[in-house]
C-alpha cells in the first residue's frame, strides 16, 4: 500500500466531519463569523431543521471579492497570523476551518461587499467553484446553505428528525441572542418569525425573549475579582425548573458547558434548591485570552482553565451574592411548599384516589392495555415532599376516621367558625372537625377538573383585558399539543403569533395573575414526560387546583364556609388533599373526654 497526500476536497470532507455534526452546527459557524465581523444585525432562517435550507445575513464589515474566495480556502483566516496570536484569541473563530467544512458537504451561495465596494458571488457546490459573479448586495455577508450532506449519503442518513435538528438550532441561536443582547437577531422558520429581537441590554434581551415573567424575577450579578469578572443574570425561585435547559454560562463571548461551574452556581443557592432543580441563569465569564485554553475542540464549547478552583470560586460568590437579600429574607423558606411535581410522589395519594387507568380516550387509544403506574413516573431524583412519618400518621388518621364514622355525610352543617382566616371549624355528631380551607377548596377544584377532562369540560369565564402568555420556540412547539386539554378545564386562547398565546378565557373560579404560572408549570410537566396520560393529567387538575383555590389568609362568609364544608363532603376523597396533606383533622368526643380527664 502506498501513502498519498490526501487530496484538498477530501480533507475538507474530513474536517467536515469534525466541525459539522449536524444543522445547527453550520448555524454556530456562520453566527459566529457575523459576530466576528462586527454585525449589529443578523438574521438567520431555516427550513426542514436546516437540513435542506440555512441562510445567515449579516451587516458586518463584510469581505472583498478575493476574499470572499480565499474565505472557502482550508486554513485560511482573517483572524490570527501567528502561533503567538493562539494563546490571545479574542474572536470566536481561528482555525479557518468553517466555511471549507461547510462547502464540501453542501451546496453554498455566497455573497459579500465591504464598505464603498461592489460586492461578488460565489457559488460552490461539494467544495467546487460553480460561478463568480458581482452582486449588488450591500455591506455585508450573506451565506446561504442547501441540501446539507448531499454528496455524503452516509452522512445524510445520520441527520436527525426535523424536530430535533430545529430544537438544536433554537438551542444554538438562544445562546448566542443571549450572549450579545447588543446585537440585533432576527430567527426565522420558512417565513414563520420565530425571533426578533431589537438591540439592547440583557435585561431589555431576556425580558423580550421570556416575557414579563421574567423581568421581575431575576437578579442582577455582577463581580470582579483580580483579572475575572462575572455579569449576567441570576433567576429567583419564581424561575427554577425541574428540567435543565435554561443555564447559559459564556466565557468572553463564548458559550460553554461546564458542569462544575453550573454546580458551583446551584449550590449559592444552598437549601432553596433540592436535587433535580434547576435555576435560571445567563452570567458572562470574562477573563485575558491567555488565561484559557479554548483550542481543545473544533466546536470550541469546551475549554480548560488555567485557574479552574479560582474560577468556580468567583463564579459562586458572584451569584451568591445576587441571591444573598433573597436568602435573607426567607430564611426557613420551604421550597416543597411549592407545587409542581409533588403530586405523584405521594404514595397515599396514589392509594387512596389516583386512577390506574388512563383517563382520556387518546392515550387510552394508543396504550389500550397500557397501566399508568404513578411509581413508574417517580422522578427518582426528586427529594420527596412528605415524608414517611407525615404518610404514616395520615395513614393513622384517615384509619381513626373511617373506624369512628366522626363525619356523618348526612348531617347538615350549620355551625361552622373560621380561625384566623385559615382553618373551618365545625361541629359533627361525634366531637369536632377542623378543615383546612385552602386544601379542601383544593380537593374540590381537583375533583371537578378531573371530570371536565374526562367529560364535556368546565366553564370558561372571557377576560375583560386579554393577557398574552410567552414561550420559548422549543416550548411552543410542545404547548400546542395540550391545548385542547387546557379547553377543558377552561383556558380559551389563540395564537399570538412567535410562540405567544393570548388567553382569551380562564376557568370562572381562577385568578387571572397565575395564569401564566399554572400554564407554565402544566407545560413543563409535560415537557418532562412529552406523555399525556392518567399521571400528566392529574397534575394538570391539581395545578390548576392548587393555584386557584382559596387560599390560607382569606376571610370567608358564613355561607362560603358552608357551602365550602357541603362542597368538600360531596367529593369522593375530602380527607386528603391531591398531593396527600389532610384536609380534615379530628377531635372526637372521646378524645376530649380524655384530655380533660373525665374517662
Ligand atoms: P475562521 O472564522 O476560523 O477564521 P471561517 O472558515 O469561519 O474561519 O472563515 C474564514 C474567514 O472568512 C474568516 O477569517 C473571515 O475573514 C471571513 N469571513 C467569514 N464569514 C464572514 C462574514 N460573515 N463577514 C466577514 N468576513 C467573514
Ligand atoms: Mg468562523
């Protein structure tokens, strides 16, 4: 066998190899070339996941016609010249290896101008000039891609669904629209817009990208410390979610995974988080070029610091720092308190009232002999919200309830007291009852819920002042599948076009300020299962249960007490609530009769 120089277009299919794994990667190169080259404004489409179609514009300074040629050379770079330049890189490209990478595995039409000059085209298809040609494009560059792999059939079979590859693309855009609020973006899918931001700063970038919700609920870190310093944002509790997915570290402009460092972040947080919960966070690393290596990969997300402890180190005292004043003010804050997720880790709820079977004919259609098996659904790295001795002794307490028959259904109740706005009291024809107001009107909007999803839904009451509610593409996507089951309950809304939704109707005993809250946290259950079944739609009742009922506080009449009281014994389970509290606390008459030691 004898050793060949490997020809030029082969190499480049090679490297291709390296540095394009798929759509959104030629999406990250060609953004980052815009960046480099000064943009403040980039617009970036696709279409079929960028498979077939990437086009990015951009109104940097833009390349002469030469350069425009030489930019598809193997190595070739505007961007370091020498070997001492490595260790000092201060654009995000360098090795000159992009645009050669991308136009051997695609068909490319590309076009330029710099400031006060004509502009050319180029067209190469497989790594082979097809045509030059002046053009009247404007300063600038605009790159478009077609048919991906089309001359790498293997490769092309390694694509992913078109979901997938546009969930990464979103993935790939959000951090770099993160990373230079400065920088005006514009996503578009086909024609659909899907982003556009204005320039600004990351406040004004994260408040038009995750709406209103946001802007109130994140916290502004910014350190320096010997040659680092750390800016950004860090999300209160309002923003952590049980799935991963919202951090953004960047590291001078660029952004990069680290798990240390996002633990390091977690743990500022100390007790308020539990194990499987993340916070929101954007925070900006910047630090000299030469204390960092970023050569280690071609994608270049991953880097290795020369001071890595220090760095963890300022990296976490500048988000605790953010989120000292909120660590003072809830200094026994219990962060179970909070709903989501609780629900199925209750194994007395699940004995006591969860179906086992799936309750909506569609998933019910597609799994006939299919049981949902709440365990099966238990996120075991979820801290349990009860623990076995509150279950051990509800256990005991729904046991004495049941053996002493305190409540007799049929008694009407007439005497009823509120103690300090948060507890019913009532008497019963074997002693006392006390009721928890908040979880028993819980239980009865659960209940109902549950048969509006299983019947002919709730009554939905119109908003007099429409509010809209916004998502991230990659969420937007998944909302719409459970829409339908939000008409149920009563949330009547329409599309508001880039991933916005105007809610033009909402359950009539809902408060129209958590809206946005229970829709996000139904969604987000969702997403962590992408499974509508008997589990996802219980939670999706006892959210909406949770966050509408009345709540611990609340002055109610004689007859709201009343009617609260019939309401709670009309349903099948009122001594527990959906996520396994009592609702209802027994003194008997023998009890009584105990403590005061007259037996
Ligand atoms: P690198 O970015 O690593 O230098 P690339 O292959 O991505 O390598 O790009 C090669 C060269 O083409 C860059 O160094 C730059 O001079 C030029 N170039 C690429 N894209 C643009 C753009 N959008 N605007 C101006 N110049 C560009
Ligand atoms: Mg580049």
């Amino acid at each position: 066998m004898s050793i060949k120089l490997l020809p030029s277009q082969l190499i480049n299919q090679i490297a291709a190899g390296e540095v394009i794994e798929k759509p959104a990667s030629i999406i990250k190169e060609l953004v980052e070339n815009s960046i480099d080259a000064d943009a403040k404004k980039i617009t970036i489409k696709f279409n079929d996941g960028g498979k077939s179609f990437i086009q990015v514009i951009d109104d940097g300074c833009g390349m002469s016609k030469d350069d425009l040629k030489l930019s598809f050379q193997r190595h070739a770079t505007s961007k370091i010249a020498e070997s001492e330049d490595l260790i000092n890189i201060k654009s995000l490209g360098f090795r000159g290896e992009a645009l050669p990478s991308i136009a051997s595995v695609s068909q490319i039409v590309a076009r330029s101008a710099t400031e006060g000059s004509e502009g050319s085209e180029i067209i190469i298809h497989g790594g082979v000039v097809k045509s030059e040609a002046p053009s009247s494009i404007l300063t600038g560059t605009f790159i478009q891609v077609k048919n991906l792999f089309f001359n790498t059939p293997a490769r092309r079979k390694f694509l992913k669904k078109t979901e997938t590859e546009k969930r990464n693309i979103y993935q790939v855009v959000k951090h770099f629209m993160l990373a230079y609020p400065q920088i005006a973006f514009s996503l578009l899918e086909g024609d659909r817009k899907i982003y556009k931001l204005e320039a600004g700063d990351l406040h004004h970038r994260i408040t038009q990208m995750y709406g209103r919700r946001f802007s109130s609920s994140i916290l502004p870190v910014s350190l320096s410390k010997d040659r680092f310093s750390v800016n950004g944002y860090i999300g209160s509790l309002n923003l952590v979610k049980k799935r991963q997915g919202e951090q953004y570290l960047f590291l001078n402009g660029r952004s990069i995974q680290n798990r240390l460092l996002n633990s390091s972040i977690y743990s500022s947080y100390k007790s308020l988080l539990n194990r499987g919960e993340y916070p929101f966070f954007v925070l900006s690393i910047d630090m000299p070029p030469d204390m960092v290596d970023v050569n280690v990969h071609p994608a270049k997300s991953e880097v290795r610091f020369q001071d890595e402890w220090r760095v963890f180190y300022v990296v976490k005292s500048a988000a605790a720092q953010a989120l000292s004043d909120l660590l003072k003010a809830i200094p026994d804050f219990q962060p179970y308190n909070r709903y989501s997720g609780t629900y199925a880790d209750t194994h007395l709820t699940k004995q006591i009232s969860l179906p086992t079977e799936p309750v909506n004919p569609a998933s019910a259609e597609t799994a006939p002999h299919k049981r949902v098996d709440q365990f099966d659904n238990l996120d075991k790295h979820t801290a349990s919200p009860i623990n076995e001795n509150t279950i051990e002794r509800a256990h005991k307490r729904i046991e004495s309830i049941m053996k002493n028959q305190l409540v007799d259904e049929n008694i009407p109740i007439d005497n009823v007291w509120q103690l300090q706005n948060k507890y019913i009291i009532t008497e019963v024809n074997n002693g006392l009852i006390i009721i928890d107001q908040h979880v028993a009107h819980e239980r009865i909007l659960f209940e109902s819920a549950k048969k509006a999803l299983d019947g002919n839904g709730l009554p939905s009451q119109t908003v007099l002042f429409p509010q809209t509610v916004k998502f991230q593409p990659e969420e937007y996507v998944k909302f719409i599948d459970i829409v339908p089951y939000l008409n149920k309950i009563g949330f009547r809304m329409r599309d508001f076009g880039e991933n916005t939704v105007i809610i033009e109707g909402i359950p009539s005993e809902i408060y129209s300020g958590t809206v946005e809250e229970i829709l996000h946290d139904i969604l987000d259950k969702y997403i962590d299962r992408l499974e509508i079944n008997a589990s996802f739609l219980d939670h999706m009742a006892a959210t909406y249960a949770c966050k509408s009922a009345i709540k611990a506080g609340e002055r109610l009449k004689n007859d709201e007490m009343i009617n609260l009281v019939d309401k709670l014994f009309a349903t099948e389970h009122p001594y527990y609530c959906p996520h396994g509290r009592p609702i209802i606390i027994s003194l008997s008459m023998d009890e009584l009769d105990r403590r005061f030691e007259r037996i």
